[in-house]
C-alpha cells in the first residue's frame, strides 16, 4: 500500500514542478480570490434572500389589512398627539380666544396697538397655528400681569418672544411686543 501513496505523491510533485512557481502563485491567488468572494458574497446573498421574504411578508399584510382581517395598531406618539388634538380648542374658537386676549389687556388696562395675526398649520403635527404679534403699551407689573393672566386662561397659548422698551430711564410706561402662537385643533 505504501507504493500507490508514494506514486500519488510522485505524480503530484511532478505536476508541481511543471506548474513551476509562477504558476502556484496564480492558484493561490485564484483560490484567495474565491474565497473572498464567498465571503464577502454570502453574507449578502443570504441577506438579499431575508428581504425578498421580508417583503413578501408585507405584501401578505397588506392585503390583510386591505380586506379588514388586520388593524394596524396606532404607536404611542400618535395617541399621544390624536389625544393633544381632543383636548384643544377648535380652529373655529379663534376668534373667542382672541376676544378672550383683548378682555385680559382690558382688566390690566394695557393698551394694545393693532395687532397682526397670521393662521398657519404646523407640518409636522398638523395643527392649526395662529400667529399673534402684539404691540402693548403698560407699566411692567401690568404687561407682566396681562401675560400671566394669558398663559392662565388660554393654556394653548405659547409665548414666543418678548421685547421689552423704555423711552427714557424715568418712565414707567414700557412698549412692549409679544409673539406668541395660539395652537388650535383644525376639527
């Protein structure tokens, strides 16, 4: 038996010596070469093959939920924001609220210049935004009671900016301006 492994061993070392050097170093290059490609290959293929029946799987829940077996289930954030929504004062309140606004400054007798108001709708919420940029006139302890009073009984209002404005050192009357943004439900 040790004669046939010798001749196999002859056989392969005279195929070697053709080959030559050159030559071995092509077949290990050509080998490292499919290896990398399986490595590097496999792990995608394997991956594309997990998409293709991820996908599939999709398809068949959408259909599900096309025909009415399977309801989607709603994610925290939007029962959050569908309950924000429940809660705030309709887009049709507007203009009660901002009665509500004039009849504050009235109480803190604070003079309001003509205000501009700008209604707009929040992208990422999608709800409705009333911009209000105020001009005040009053003493601080009026225009910080008219804004105390605002965020009191109007908690959908946001105070955004507030500049504050003395003619001269000795005055006690401020001009002030307000921005503020009244977030209101568009049902």
């Amino acid at each position: 038996m040790r004669a046939p492994e010798s001749l196999h061993s002859l056989i392969l070392q005279e195929r070697l010596r053709r080959i030559g050097p050159l030559g071995l170093a092509a077949i290990a290059s050509g080998l490292l070469a499919l290896g990398v490609a399986c490595a590097g290959v496999l792990p995608q293929w394997q991956a594309m093959r997990e998409l293709r029946a991820a996908q599939a799987d999709a398809r068949v829940q959408v259909e599900r939920v096309r025909r009415g077996e399977l309801k989607i289930a709603i994610q925290p954030e939007q029962q959050a924001l569908d309950s924000l929504r429940q809660q705030l004062p309709g887009q049709p309140q507007a203009s009660a609220l901002i009665e509500r606004l004039y009849h504050l400054a009235s109480a803190e007798h604070i003079s309001l210049a003509r205000g501009e108001y700008a209604l707009g709708i929040d992208p990422r919420t999608q709800l409705a935004r009333y911009q209000i940029v105020l001009p005040v006139r009053g003493s601080y302890p009026q225009i910080r009671g008219f804004i105390k009073g605002l965020l009191k009984q109007l908690p959908t209002l946001v105070l955004e900016d507030l500049e504050l404005q003395r003619k001269r050192i000795g005055d006690s009357e401020l001009n002030a301006r307000l921005r503020m943004t009244l977030y209101l439900s568009r049902s």
